[in-house]
C-alpha cells in the first residue's frame, strides 16, 4: 500500500458507480466548500445516485438498494450477488459501517452536479467544468468497459483516451 498524504479536495470529478469514489475523496480529504460532479453516459447510474444522495440516511445501504428497486425500474450491475456481501466487503475497506455513515453524512453537506455524457463523443461536458485549483478526477474503467470496445473498436478507445487526457490536460496543465 502506498501511503497518500491527505490534501482537501476543491473539486471532485467521478463517474456515477459504486463507494469506491467516496472512499478516495474520504482518503484525500474534503471541506464543506468541496464541490463534486458526477458524470456518466447513463442516465439511470446519475438518477440513482441524486436518489442515494436525497434519501439514504447513511443507515444500513443494503436497506436502501431493496427500497429503490422495489420502488423504481433499477437494475445493478452485481445483481448476480448477494449485496448483503458486497455490503460486508465494502466494510471492511473503510474499517468499519460508522466510518462510512459519517463521511456519508458530511459527503451529502456538499454541492452535487450531475453531467450525463459520453466521454468518448464529447468529452468538454466535463473537461469544460474542471478548473485548476485542487481537482481530483476518477474514469474508473471508462475506456475498458465491453461497451467502449464493441461500440469504438480497440483503435476507437485508444483514441477516446487520447482525447480525454488532451482534453483534461488543456483545462488543467497542472
């Protein structure tokens, strides 16, 4: 493990998945002025996270997960597992379910944006937003999803990631 030193974060760029987000910014370190936009080519992966955002109390996620599907057309990703687990899982990385309600409770304090975007067609919709104090910004596995490559081609991500890294550096050299 590398150690990370603690910086607070001014703006935090993330595609709409998962904790693992909320675990690097609770990692790096974050204000109450932090602003954070999501990002994402699918709209449902946004509308969920407004969702989560609006109305989980930082209580128990696998609670949540069965009130949105019961109350909304969502379907997850690991919906082949147990997500009672996968809750479990993501425990034991933050070092405990406290760790995570608090930092949930802070995270929800902060501004949120939403940018529904393919970053492969018109990356500017979030390059656009990012400024160059303290940014951090997370693609996750954008570029190495089945759905990059069947709609681009190998050649066709390849260049979708050049741009990306063009455009992101045009924006912030620093």
């Amino acid at each position: 493990i590398i150690p990370i030193k603690k910086q607070k974060i001014d703006k935090f760029y993330f595609v709409a998945s998962s904790f693992k987000p909320n675990f690097i910014l609770h990692t790096l370190g974050f204000s109450d002025t932090t602003e954070v936009t999501y990002y994402d080519y699918c709209f449902d992966s946004l509308y969920f996270k407004n969702l989560l955002l609006k109305n989980r109390d930082g209580e128990d996620y696998t609670d949540f997960l069965r009130w949105a599907k019961q109350n909304y057309n969502f379907r997850f990703q690991n919906e082949h597992k147990n997500h009672d687990e996968l809750w479990k899982k993501e425990n034991a990385w933050w070092g405990s379910e406290k760790k995570i309600k608090d930092h949930w409770l802070e995270y929800k304090k902060l501004k949120h944006d939403y940018v529904q975007v393919d970053i492969c067609n018109d990356p500017s919709k979030v390059t656009n937003k990012i400024s160059a104090v303290n940014s951090f910004i997370w693609w996750s596995n954008v570029f190495y999803t089945v759905n990059a490559h069947y709609t681009t081609g190998l050649q066709g991500v390849k260049t979708c990631y050049t741009k990306w890294l063009f455009e992101l550096y045009k924006q912030n050299p620093h």
